[in-house]
C-alpha cells in the first residue's frame, strides 16, 4: 500500500471518530428524550400559549407541581387517572412513558361523558395500537401534526431541552363533538339490530 492510499484510510478513519463523537455528545445532552428515564418534560410556554389563547383552558391533569400550566392542577399525589374531568377545558401533556396509555384512555373516557374539551399533546406514534383506537378511530377527534419537533423544556433546569426522537401530535376532543359521535353509535346499533 502506497503512502497516499495509507494517509487516506487516517484521515477517513480519524472523520469517522469525530462524527461518532459528535453523535454521543448529541445524545447525551438529550438522552432523558430518548428514554423513559424522565417523563415530567414541559410543554414549552410559547406553544401552550398559543392552544391556552384559543381553548383557555381550565385543568392540567398530569403535573408534577413544577410544570403545571394551569392554575388547576393535579399531581401524582391528587392522581389526575382517578379526577373527574367534567367541566373542564383540559391540557394535556401526558407522562410519555409506559403509562402513556392510561392517560390517552383517560381522555376518551371523560370526553365521551360529554362535559368538557380535552386537549392533548402526545408523541406522533400513528402506528401504535394505542394511536390507532383511541385516537384515529375516533370520529369526533381532530388532531394536527406539529412542525418539526417540539423542543420540550427539561424539569430540572428549567431550559429547553434536545429534541425527542419523534414528532408531536396535537389531538383535539370538543364537547360539542361527544353528541355526534353519542348520536352514531346509537344510530348504528339500531341500524345492526334491524339486521339481526
């Protein structure tokens, strides 16, 4: 092997190093994005601001205290899984991790009681089961994608944070819109009962 081939194997290798250096710094400063290690993140100020100056909303059930953006809160402690709902105008930024679930079902449920709007802002996961039966199927809810990745705000220090490995989902529950869907599934178990 000739001396130039041997310098540009270095040099290609010493790149190399440095873009896999680069990538475990990345990671490492948002590495509680990317795991379940933490799932307290704030929703950044400017986007609650914009969803609070067209919903006002009135509740966020899933605090930890120090990241309310309501004046009414639940914490752990007050467990907003076991809270009634009803009455309110409801953000929610749900805990992302395993339990995630509970609290999109939690929203379903309290919706399809009719008396009160419920706002999530959930992880885009449109090829999860969860996605697909409680958010998707359902006929009354509206959701838009966000742009690019939301910028979360970590607890602890109480600056914006890296990135999440994956995009954000905006999901819309109206009262309003529980009696349409409350009117279907009426009209549609009549219409299977004709048939049988």
């Amino acid at each position: 092997m000739n001396d130039e081939v041997f310098k540009s194997i270095l040099e290609f290798m010493e790149m190399a190093n440095d873009h896999a250096q680069n990538w475990r710094q990345k990671m490492a400063m948002t590495k509680g994005m990317y795991s379940s290690d933490k799932d307290n993140w704030q929703t950044p100020p400017e986007l609650f601001k914009k969803l609070d100056d067209d919903f006002h909303f009135t509740l966020d059930p899933a605090s930890d205290g120090n990241n309310a953006l309501c004046e009414k809160h639940y914490t752990a402690k007050e467990d907003g899984l076991n809270q009634s709902w009803q009455g309110e105008v409801v953000f929610l930024n749900p805990p992302y991790g395993r339990d995630m679930i509970k609290w999109v079902q939690k929203a379903r449920a309290e919706w399809l009681k009719g008396d009160c709007t419920i706002v999530l802002l959930l992880a885009s996961r449109t090829d999860t089961k969860w996605f697909q039966d409680y958010i998707y199927s359902v006929d009354g809810a509206k959701w838009n994608f966000t742009r690019g990745r939301v910028k979360f705000i970590d607890p602890d220090t109480g600056k914006p944070a890296g990135s999440p490995a994956f995009g954000s989902v905006i999901v819309e529950f109206h009262k309003s819109k529980v009696y349409k869907r409350m009117f279907i599934d009426v009209w549609e178990h009549r219409m299977l009962s004709w048939y049988k």
